[in-house]
C-alpha cells in the first residue's frame, strides 16, 4: 500500500491526502455531536440551563412560579400556578401578622413616604409582583385585593403627577428660582394641608434652608391653598389615602394566621 501510494503522481498524492484529512474532520464532528447529546441527556433535574436568557430549573414547564415573577412572566403550568399564589399568601399574611415593620421599598412619593401607617404601601408593592391570575386565585379576599392594587396604583400616580405640577406652582410666588428650594416649599404645605400646625411642624424638626422662613412658608401654604389646581387636588388625594388605609385594614384583618 505504502509503494502503491508512493508511485502516484503528486497531484494524486495531494488530492488523496486532502481527502482523507476532509474525512477525519468529518468522524471527529460527528462523535463531538453525539457527545454533547449524551451529556444533556444525562443531567440531573435542578441543573440551570440557560434557555432564551431565562434559567431553566428543570421542572415540568422549565421555570418555576418564583422565576415567573421575577422575569414579569405569567405562570402557566397548574404547578407554577399553585406556588405563585402559595407565595403571594404567604408574603400577606406575613404582612398581616406584623404591619409596622419597617418599609424597605421606597415609595414615590411624599406623601407616601411621611405616612405613618406603611402597611398600606408595602401591600401594594407585593400585589405588585403578582399578576391579575394569581391575585384573584386568592380564596375569598382575590377580587378585593385585585381592586386593591388597582385603586392604589391610581393613588399613587395622581399623587406623583400632583408633586411634580405643585412645585411648578410654588415657583410663581417664591424668590427662589430652584427647585429644591419649592420642595422644602410643598413639604410644609404637605404637613399644613394634612392637618398639622404650624408649631407642630416646627417642634418636629427644622428642614427649611435656602432662607426659607417659617412666616414665609406659611404664606406659601396660604396662597397653595386657594389655587383651583391645587387645593381642590390635594384635599382628594388626602381622601383617597384614608380610603386605601382603611382597605389594607381590613384585607390584612382577614388574612392573620388563624
């Protein structure tokens, strides 16, 4: 074989030698493909697995209820669906049990934020994480809680809406030119308009800076107060909160731990 091949000419030897190197390749790919087969095949349920840029937990369905949540993705499977709403009770009797722990979410607003009663935000924020299914899978409270969320969340967007106008407002009859001069502003016409004193206001701390006075704070507030854009919209908004305190009440009420 070895004297067949020696006499052929050159160019036989080359193009005989390109082939063979061609058909080595070839097995080599083959058996590379037949490999990694096997290797998938043989991995053991748990195993993350990148799929579509969503890990993969090698349940039934691929994704568990808690990868749904957090990849905004709605359950599917019974399974999926079983402990989504498992979590969601159990984050709200969690709530219910202890309703003045700390908030960690930061709310968007002000008026959210000086707030004393916090459960009614933190309810929001874990409604939030769940969908419409879910919620109301709930057993006797699911549609109340799904109108929970829905009145809070158009709670908390007019109220932010109102804390970006009202400064603008505040700006019309200031000498400061900042805006972070009109907050400090909308902060004392916040706690004025909510009911507090003046005097209650100043024995709870000094926030005023940029030459802000009290007496001048208070004129401010005076003037916010009768504008039709403004007076009107906050005293609404000052309703709608009451409404939604007394609402998470009486959902986390009903959702203690027997």
């Amino acid at each position: 074989m070895i004297q067949w091949a020696q006499s052929l000419p050159p160019i036989s030897k080359t193009v005989i030698t390109a082939a063979l190197v061609l058909f080595c390749g070839f097995i080599l790919l083959v058996l590379w493909q037949k490999s990694a087969e096997v290797a998938a095949n043989k991995q053991p349920p748990g195993t993350n697995n990148q799929i579509g840029g969503v890990v993969s937990s090698g349940q039934l369905g691929g994704i568990t209820a808690g990868q749904y949540i957090n990849y905004q993705a709605p359950p599917i499977t019974s399974q999926q669906r079983e402990q989504a709403l498992l979590s969601l009770r159990s984050e709200i009797e969690e709530l219910a049990d202890f309703p003045n722990r700390p908030d960690l979410a930061e709310p968007r607003t002000l008026l959210e934020q000086i707030t004393i009663f916090k459960a009614s935000h933190q309810l929001f924020v874990i409604l939030n994480r769940y969908y419409k299914q879910t919620i109301t899978d709930v057993p006797i409270s699911g549609a109340d809680l799904l109108e929970y969320k829905k009145e809070y969340s158009k709670y908390e967007n007019d109220e932010y809406a109102l804390e970006q106008s009202v400064p603008v407002e505040i700006g019309k009859i200031v000498a400061v030119e900042f805006n972070q001069a009109w907050k400090i502003y909308f902060k004392y016409f916040l706690y004025r308009f909510a009911g507090l004193t003046q005097q209650q206001i100043i024995e709870g701390g000094n926030f005023l800076n940029y030459g802000i006075t009290w007496a001048e704070a208070e004129r401010v507030f005076n003037e916010l107060k009768e504008i039709p854009s403004v007076g009107p919209a906050m005293a609404e908004q000052l309703s709608s909160q009451k409404r939604i305190i007394a609402k998470a009440l009486s959902l986390l009420d009903s959702s203690k731990r027997s």
